[in-house]
C-alpha cells in the first residue's frame, strides 16, 4: 500500500495531501527543526510564537502524499494553540483528525515529531535569551511572572539586559524644586567622566528639562539604530532627556502619570546605554511619578543623593525625600545643601544670604549622611547659562573643590567601595 494511494485516504486526508495548508518556510519565526523518518521522508516545521501561543505554523517535506496530508494536518492543528500544548501532540491525534483507516502511521509519527521539536527549539531560544550577557547569569527577568504576557516579559528582559550592563545607579532628588538639584546632577556626572568613568546622565524630569540647556545641547536632536535609541554624547558623557525629543524649548509636556512611566521605560529599555560604570538619574522635584517609576523599573538603585538649601521651607521636605527613599529601600548616600552663603566675586567673602545649617542639621535628625554645603557662587550661573559644566570649566575655583569633597564619596562607591556612612 503505497504512501501516493489517494484512494485509500478519507476525504479529509485527501485535501490535506492534494493541497496542503501551510505548506512553505516562514520568513520569521521563532522555532524550527527539520527531521528525516525511517521511510526516508523529510519534514522540516517553523513556528512563530506570539503571547505563548502559535501565531504561524509552516512546513515542507520531500515525502509522499501522506507526508503532506500528515503535515499539514498537524500545523493545521497546532495553530493557536499555547506552545505547550502544540508540543505534547501525538501521532494519534494526527490520524483521528485526518480520518479512520489512514494507511501511513508512521508519516504522522514524523510530523509528530517534527512540531514537537520546533517547539522545543523555540522555547530553546527564549531560555537563551533570558540570560544576561554581560554577566552570562540569569537575572531576575528569566522566567516569566504569574498572569504575565510575553510582550510584557519581553519588555522586562530586555529592561533588565540594559540594567545589568549599567553597574552604578544613582538618583538626585530634592523634595522641592530651585534648589540646584540638577546642577548637582550635571557636576557630579561630568566629575565622574573626567575620573575615567564610563558615564551616563538621564533627565527624567518631564515638565521641566533643563539638562541639554546646562550642557549646551539644546539643538540636538536623537537618532537610533538596530540596537536601540542613541543617547547624546558629551566628551564621554552620554545624555538622555525629553528635552531631546521637542521641537521647541517653548513646547509644553502635558502628561499623566501612565505617559510618563512609559517615557521613562522607553529612556532605560529602549536608549543604548552600553557599559557604564554609573547611571546618575537627574529626577523632578518631590516624591511623586517620575521619581517612583525610576525606582519600581531599576528596583536595585545603589543610592540617593538629596538636594537641599538651607531654609526651613525647603528643608522641611528633605524629610518627605528621606522617608521617601526609605520606604522604598533606596539607600540614601546623603544630603547636599546648596546655595548657604553668598561668595562675593571680588574679594570672595561669604555672606549669609539664606539661614544657613538647615540641611546638615535635618541630616542629622533624620541619622543620614551630611555630603557638604555649596555656596551660592556667581560663576555656577554663569557656567548653566553658558552651556559649560561648572566642576570642568572652572575647576580651579574654591567651589569647584567643594563640590570635589562632595562628590568624594560616590565616587569611591563608583570605584568598587561603598561610602561607610550609606544608610
């Protein structure tokens, strides 16, 4: 009884074997396998898998008319089906589709096969891709999450392939707005670069980007490749804000929340950020969604620097950043009092323009690292408003080595060791 004998095939079997459904490669799939059975029949199987569930199935095959009525049968079958139920299909299931009597078991036992095996090689592939290659482990991202979909455990994946190739990540804050929190930002990332570091700065803070204006790259505009959206580079430095993404620095950001988590994502999955040894996060004033959705995506932040000004009006919400931060287990690296004193430009004596002591002494109270005071110094103005980076364009200055002392302990926890006092 020969393998070409239509006659002896139901009529169900008879179309499959005269016109075969899914017969032909697939140009993109996911799984494939290609298997030769005893009676010397070919059958290979591609599979494209969507959400875990069989979007495509294709095959081809040298053999007879079974092979093709066996073959198409099985990827008619196995179309929709979750990925491991289209593996766990027998040959019985095969023939009991195609009609009783089908004379050539062994050519559904092929095609059996044949899918199973594109099965497994598909999930195969997904497993490899959950591992991290930078550090050639699996990372929190290997196995998908109860009720989670693959396009969200695919986003996740690759959120965590960018984090783990980022070995440092620091957030600034500050619970109030004007206070020179993202001056601290920009210097401290720039300190960084010129110690050798392989330096990112994102600006996430949506309404009111100011970090292309402070480093002069407000007429830049970002591009991308096939490894994801090119961040801007400063002498070594790599920025990323949505100051990028306007046409005009007049253009208001009118977001919700959910816009702006998803913006976030997009600059820490999305921006190819390479090696770094440091990731600074420049975050908006207070407690609210930028700051949350940078800490609930990074979920491992090595600490928080937060800025402050001596008065009480601004002090009183170093507070809220501090419980902030401990309520989500941000290690706080310290607290940054900015503008206490005025230094005169000529003879460089320091005035009290502002009550001074207020960011140490909530340091204090609130028993968390005290980093230093910068006064309120002309020629940081003078170096935003120009585009240049204080700590570099005016490195000899009295401030600039405050700022240096500052700095001192993040960048010994950016070398490898851990400031002693991080709580």
């Amino acid at each position: 009884m020969g393998c070409n004998n239509l006659k002896m095939f139901t009529p169900i079997a008879s179309e499959h074997a005269m016109k075969p459904h899914n017969y032909g490669p697939l140009s993109k799939f996911d799984g494939h396998a290609r298997i030769t059975g005893p009676c010397g029949d070919t059958m290979e199987f591609w599979v494209a898998v969507r959400e875990g569930k069989l979007e495509r199935v294709a095959f081809i095959t040298d053999g007879c008319g079974s092979s093709r009525a066996c073959g198409s049968m099985a990827t008619t079958l196995a179309e929709g089906m979750r990925i491991e139920k289209a593996a766990s299909l027998r040959q019985r299931d095969v023939l009991d589709a195609l009609g009783d009597h089908f004379p050539e078991e062994h050519c559904a036992l092929l095609a059996a096969n044949t899918l199973k095996a594109a099965c497994e090689d598909a999930r195969q592939h997904r497993e490899e891709a959950t591992t991290c290659t930078t550090c050639a482990k699996q990372c929190a991202a290997s196995t998908p999450k109860k009720g989670e979909s693959d396009r969200d455990f695919t986003n996740r994946q690759k959120l965590q392939s960018r984090l783990c190739r980022i070995r440092h990540k620091i957030v600034v804050l500050s619970g109030k707005g004007g206070v020179g929190k993202s001056t601290v930002a920009v210097n401290l990332a720039m300190a960084l670069t010129l110690m050798g570091k392989k330096v990112g700065l994102l600006d996430v803070d949506i309404h009111g980007p100011s970090i292309p204006t402070m480093l002069g790259l407000e007429d830049k505009t970002i591009g991308g490749d096939k490894d994801g959206i090119l961040p801007i580079s400063l002498g070594g430095l790599k920025v990323m804000s949505v100051g990028f993404l306007l046409k005009s620095q007049d253009d208001a950001v009118i977001w919700r929340g959910p816009m702006k988590m998803n913006v976030i994502r997009q600059f820490l999955q999305d921006v190819d950020w390479g090696d770094l040894d440091c990731l600074i996060i420049d975050s908006p004033p207070g407690t609210g969604d930028e700051p949350l959705s940078v800490c609930k995506l990074i979920g491992n932040l090595d600490g928080a620097v937060i800025v402050t000004t001596p008065q009480k009006v601004a002090v009183v919400d170093v507070r809220k950043s501090i419980t902030f931060c401990r309520k989500l287990q941000v290690p706080i690296l310290g607290v940054v009092e900015n503008m206490n004193g005025f230094v005169c430009p000529k003879c460089g004596e320091v005035t009290r323009i502002l009550s001074a002591g207020g960011g140490k002494r909530i340091a204090e109270d609130m028993e968390v690292p005290f980093l230093g005071s910068i006064p309120i110094d002309p020629m940081i103005a003078e170096a935003c408003d120009s585009g240049q980076v204080f700590i570099q364009s005016y490195a000899a200055s009295s401030t600039a080595k405050i700022m240096r002392t500052i700095i001192e302990p993040i960048a010994l926890l950016v070398e490898g060791e851990a400031p002693h006092d991080a709580v």
